[in-house]
C-alpha cells in the first residue's frame, strides 16, 4: 500500500525560525542583497517557471470500477471492503455531482438523504471532469504522483498516467511524471528502468510539460529524515544526474529544511538539492494558520529564494488550501496569504498541494458544501465549517485568482479578491462565460486544440482536421446562461489574411438537442479590423453548450479559431 505523504515533524512548526540559521532581519537582508545584485529566476517562463502547477494524486478506485487494483484504493484503509466510519482513509467528502459515474459505499446516506457515493480516478470521465476543472479555473500544469510501480498496484498506475495524458491533450493542460520514492527500496535502478521502459513515452504527447525545451520530471522525497526514505545522497545525487543526462528537467520535492540540513532533513545532502533544476520544499503539516505562514514567508521562504537565486535555481514553493478536517482554512484567508506571501517574494512558480488529496484534507478540487453533502453523523467537515459558506468551487477559483495574481494578470493584493461564493444564489458569471471553461471539438491539427480557443490568448488558436467538412468546436458555459452574442477571432497578427469562414452558431441545455442560435452564413475574418467576428443572438436564448459549425473556409482548409466568447450582456 503506498504511503501518504502526511509526516508531521512536529517541531518542524515550532523550530522553523531557528531551522533557518538567520532571524528574520539578516534573512530578509540576505534576500535583498542577492536580487540587488541583478540575479534573476534562473529560467524563462515556461510550462512550470511562471504558471500554477497541482499536485495529482489520480489514486482512488472503487469496487467494479474495472481497474485492475479491484478495490477502494485509497478510499478505506482495507481496500477490501466498502469505505465506511470505521473503515476509511479520507477526512474530506468531494462534491460528486459533477460526475457522471459514482460508487455507492458503506457510509450512511448523506444530510439531503442521497446515498453516500465516491468517485473513481480510473474512470476517465473523472479525470476529464478534474482537467476540465483546471481549464476552466486557470491551473497549468498537473504533475502526476508515480510511487513505486512495480508492485500490485503498477498496473492501475500505469493506466492512469494514460488517462492522465488523454485528458491533458484533450482539456489543453499540461502534465509531467513525478516520481514519488516514498518506501522504494530498490529505488535506484527501477526509477530509472521505469522511465525508459514506460513513462518516458509520454513525453511525445503535446500536452507533456516542457521547461527550458526539456521534459519536465519530478522526484519526491530525497534527503527526507524519515525511515522510509534513507537512500545515501550519493544514490539521490546519481538519479538525479541521470535524468538530467537523459535531457530532462528534474524538479525536486524536497524537506522543509533542506537548506539547513536538520529537523526532517538529513545533513549532508546540499550537493543533491543544488543538482535539481528546480526546488520544491513540502509545506503540508508545517503551517496552519496565517501567523505561521508569515513566519515561514519571513524565516523560510524569502531565504529559500535568496539561496535560489544564488545557485541559478528555479523556486517552486507550495501553497495549500490547509487541512479541512483541523479548521485550518478560514475561509481562504490562509491560503490567500500564502499567494500573497510567495508572489512579494518573486518565486518561479507555485505548487499546490494538492488537487485531489482527500486522504489528508488539503484538496482543492470540488468539495462539499455543507452537512447535506456529507454522510449524517460522520463528523467529516465541510467546506462551511467555520460558518462561511463557501460553494463547492471556491478553492478552485481561489487558486484561479492566486494563479492570476502570480502572473502580473492581478495586481499583488493581501485582501483576498475572491468571493465564496456560499449559499443557494452564487454569484452570477459576468464578461466572457466561456473563458476556460471545458472545450471539445469534432477535430484537430496537431497540438492546436479546442482549449486554445478559450484560454484568453489572442495567439493561439484551434484547427480541425484539414479537408474534412464540416467540423465544430464547442464550449461547456458549466451551467445555462442567457446568451446575447458571440464573439468569433483569430490570431491579429497580420500575417494571417483576410478569409471568410463559412459558419453556425447552435446551443443546447443539459439534456436537450441544439437548436440554432446564428443561422449558417459567411463571416470575413480581415485582420485590418482585429480578426474578429461579433455575432448578436436574437432574444437572448438560454443555452449551456455552444457550439460553432464550419463547412468552409476561403483562408485554409479547416475549421480555425484563437477566440470564442460569450457574453450574457
């Protein structure tokens, strides 16, 4: 059984001041003088240097899922039987309504009297749904966790990085391997026949992450001082300049401490943490409140980057929502301190730890709202548990917000900007409904697929497959909008001419067939007026999917769009 992450070292909260070797003042110095300096991020913007990457974990399977594990991996602690009060391994119930396929469980029915019903990763719909999710909210890039692979459960593992990538491909994500060595014996060797014998493959997809033009790979856990975790630094040093000898760039996941060498880092292990291109210290169970993060941006963080920057490596620290189930959370307050605390510091990037970690409660994905969506009488917390009520997307968009504020698209605030969005009557969507919300499309060319038309980048674009007529691309609003226009570009640039594309509009409710919403006609795309197309909607119809049908293009032999946006105004 692969082990969780949750070692809570437990002076590591208490010590984190002293662990630094510098009071705050002299760290704060330090930090100030090297950037004085004129040193800069050792990398350009890439796939992980400037953007939001999410931990994965991809990890639950439930009875009759198919998956070749065959049980309630992760869920229940005997993976042999039903999750239940007394028989469980997660503190947090997710919001399941988004999933088309769910598994009944031993749980009694939830506080609205439904069934007590889980998810399983091995479905690919529940991977596309948490892809999806990260399109629509602004995450990145998913780095997908592979624990050891050559035991009982390698075979389901393998499966999901496929499902893994297909969703990635087919949301617009982007996604690399990240070799956790937690309880790997025979670590050295495997890892490495591992990569060139199964993983590596990956990295021929469009979606597989890439930093500095390299394959991005992660390794969790070196140089950790615990005892599943005691392989020499010489082993670490040699798997680590490996990869690297194999054209990757290789994140490392390391302790808290690992400038310091003690409290959960071993000593001695510096010549390892300076061979990664990028670092990655765990923060989950060192801080749980706003207090201790300031103490950590003040006596970790802001030293952490001092030493980065003087080493030529690129800082990826993490950020986490805070344990559920402990009321660490306060209503996104704690998390939105930390965005605030690592964007002042000017880090490469940001890690989120994690996406679907309901073992230990630091989940963002989906998450129940209130006792009604969690089973009566299990004590488990929901996202309402200090009296806010929050919806059950309030982490995602939070991260969303941080992820925009991370790259210079929202000033640097301490006030959190995003509302909870709790109650019956959320706030209602305004501006472009469509932007990052899920994209599919009939085809495409390459890697120019149908996210690219909704993730607000005037420069990318989405082709169908050529010479192939008709074709569509279609967005998902996530819930049904009145629809007053439609706003069809393509890229500005001049180098792409005028041409008329013959074209659609039609939308649906859930449930119900499309219905034409703009009647076929040509629409001229001239980039002497913006390469765009506004098309208004008669009656303002209601509709959740809309979709664009193309029969002709004077430009090209396909479909193409870089933009389509809806408005409700």
């Amino acid at each position: 059984m692969a082990v969780s992450r949750r070692t809570v070292i437990a002076s590591a909260l208490a010590g984190a001041g002293a662990a630094a070797g510098l009071g705050a003042q002299a760290q704060s110095a330090q930090a100030l003088s090297v950037r004085d300096q004129g040193a800069q991020a050792a990398s350009p913007p890439g796939d992980v240097v400037g953007k939001i990457t999410v931990g994965y974990q991809g990890w639950f399977a439930c009875s009759g899922d198919g998956a070749p594990i065959n049980g309630w991996w992760h869920w229940s602690q005997n993976w042999g039987q039903s999750p239940s009060p007394s028989n469980t391994a997660i503190v947090s119930w997710p919001d399941v309504r988004d999933y088309t396929r769910t598994y009944r469980t031993a749980y009694p029915a939830l506080g609205s009297g439904q069934p007590a019903t889980l998810f399983s990763s091995y479905d690919q719909q529940t991977v596309d749904t948490h892809f999806s999710w990260m399109q629509q909210y602004g995450m990145d890039t998913a780095a997908l966790q592979r624990f050891n692979p050559n035991g009982g459960e390698g075979a389901t593992r393998d499966a999901m990085a496929g499902k893994v990538r297909s969703a990635a491909e087919k949301y617009g994500r982007k996604f690399y391997i990240m070799y956790d060595a937690t309880g790997w014996t025979n670590m050295q060797p495997e890892m490495k026949a591992d990569w060139l014998a199964k993983m590596k493959a990956h990295t021929e997809s469009p979606a597989y992450a890439r930093q500095n033009g390299k394959p991005v790979v992660g390794i969790w856990g070196f140089g950790f001082n615990e005892p599943n975790k005691t392989w020499s630094a010489a082993v670490c040093l040699d798997v680590v300049n490996w990869f690297k000898a194999q054209g990757c760039y290789v994140m490392g996941g390391v302790p808290t401490h690992w400038r310091s060498g003690n409290e959960d880092s071993r000593a001695g292990y510096l010549d390892v943490y300076h061979a990664f291109d990028m670092l990655s210290p765990w923060m989950v169970g060192r801080i749980g409140n706003i207090a201790g993060a300031d103490n950590f941006y003040a006596n970790v963080n802001t030293p952490d980057q001092a030493h980065c920057d003087a080493y030529g490596i690129d800082y990826q620290p993490c950020v986490l929502p805070g344990d559920l189930q402990s009321g660490h959370r306060a209503h996104g307050d704690f998390m939105w301190r930390q965005f605030y605390n690592m964007c002042r510091i000017g880090v490469a990037g940001i890690y989120i730890s994690m996406f679907d970690e309901f073992n230990e409660g630091n989940q963002i994905a989906k998450t129940a709202e209130n006792a009604s969506q969690i089973p009566a009488g299990s004590g488990i917390r929901a996202l309402d548990e200090d009296g806010t009520a929050c919806s059950s997307d309030y982490y995602l968009r939070l991260t969303g917000d941080g992820g925009r504020m991370l790259k210079g698209q929202l000033a640097l605030t301490a006030v959190r900007p995003t509302p909870t969005g709790g109650g019956t009557n959320p706030p209602q969507p305004t501006g472009d409904l469509a932007l990052r919300k899920p994209a599919s499309a009939s085809s495409q060319t390459q890697n120019y697929g149908a996210g690219n038309a909704v993730d607000g980048d005037s420069g990318t674009y989405w082709e169908s497959a050529n010479n192939a007529f008709p074709q569509w691309i279609q967005v998902d609003l996530g819930s049904t909008q009145p629809v007053k226009r439609i706003v069809l570009s393509l890229p500005p640039n001049p180098a792409w001419s005028a041409r008329t594309q013959t074209l659609s509009v039609l939308g649906a409710t859930d449930n119900n067939p499309f219905s034409t919403l703009i009647p076929q006609a040509g629409q001229r795309f001239d980039p002497a007026t913006g390469n765009t197309v506004t098309l208004p909607v008669a009656g303002s119809p209601s509709a959740r999917y809309i979709r664009v049908q193309f029969t002709a293009n004077t430009g090209w032999p396909a479909g193409q769009l870089s933009g389509l946006s809806v408005y409700a105004d």
